[in-house]
C-alpha cells in the first residue's frame, strides 16, 4: 500500500512536470517563430501570433500598445525604417508567474539585435530584453527594454541640455 501511494505521488508530479515542460516547449516555439518572423518582415506571421487582446508595453514607461496599432507600427516600420532586423546572442528562458497582476506563464528573450537602417541612416547594435506572456499559442502581452538613447547615439544624434544653451 505505501508502494502504491508512493507510485501515485511520484506519477503525479512527473504528469505535472511534463505537462509544464509540454507548455513551456510550445510557448519557446511560438516565440521562437514571432522573431523569425520579425527577422524577416514577415507581418503576415507577426499578426498571425499575436491575440486579438494583445498588448505590448515599453521600451519606455508610458509606451502602450494594443494589437492593431503594434501591427500597424510593424508595417510602417518594415516598408520604410528597418532594412534588417538580426538577433544575435538570442537566449529564451520560460517563466512561470504564480501571483499578481502578472500571473501567467511567460517567454523571456534576452539578445543582442542588430538593426540595420534603410536609405543609408546606419545601423545599430543594442541589447534587448522582451518578456512576451502566452495564453493557448498567442502572445498576449509582451514587456520590451532597451536603451532609446543609445540607439539614438549610435545613429549620430548628439543630446544636448537646454539648461547648458
């Protein structure tokens, strides 16, 4: 009787692990495919895996966006900014959130993208972090940082304080 008990809870635990793992392998894969599609312009793919409610914040505090104007941005920047998008150093970890606002199971991407600009304005190589939250196959919400001033730094904008003028 205590081997059957025992056998019970080992079995239940692995269910539960596998089914976890399952999760986790599904939702790297969605992610996985979200930026090949980003690396390749492909906006048909891009809207194909974002849900009808998704919202994407950052990289600044005050940015938000649902998924028809991410998408809209995508294609604006795709026919007339980005020339090439590569993440290089590409690491994704999943993430499961068991309280708060933010419960939820969660794809994290750590990478070094670089971002090559069209009409000869440069490229750039940044570090990015977007954490990217998934419900049935769908990205729902993503969080997205990386350093604006930099970017802008690289592509030879000079800050200037208005107090030093």
């Amino acid at each position: 009787m205590k081997y059957s008990i025992l056998i019970f809870i080992a079995f239940g635990i692995l269910s539960g692990c596998d089914r976890s793992s399952a999760t986790d392998a599904a939702n790297v894969a969605v992610v996985e495919k979200y930026i090949q599609a980003v690396e390749s312009e492909d906006y048909e793919t891009m809207a194909s895996l974002l849900d009808e409610n998704y919202l994407g914040l950052g990289p600044s505090i005050s940015d938000s966006v649902g998924r028809s104007v991410a998408l809209a941005n995508w294609q604006e920047n795709i026919a007339n900014l980005y020339e090439k998008i590569e993440y290089q150093r590409s690491q994704i970890a999943p993430v499961t959130i068991t309280t708060g606002d933010n419960k939820g199971d969660w794809i994290a991407n750590w990478a070094e993208l670089q971002i090559t600009y069209k009409d000869d304005r440069g490229s750039v190589i940044i570090w990015a972090n977007t954490n990217y939250k998934l419900e049935n196959n769908k990205i729902v919400r993503s969080f997205t940082f990386y350093n604006e001033a930099d970017v802008l730094r690289q592509l030879g904008y000079v800050f200037i304080n208005p107090n030093e003028l």
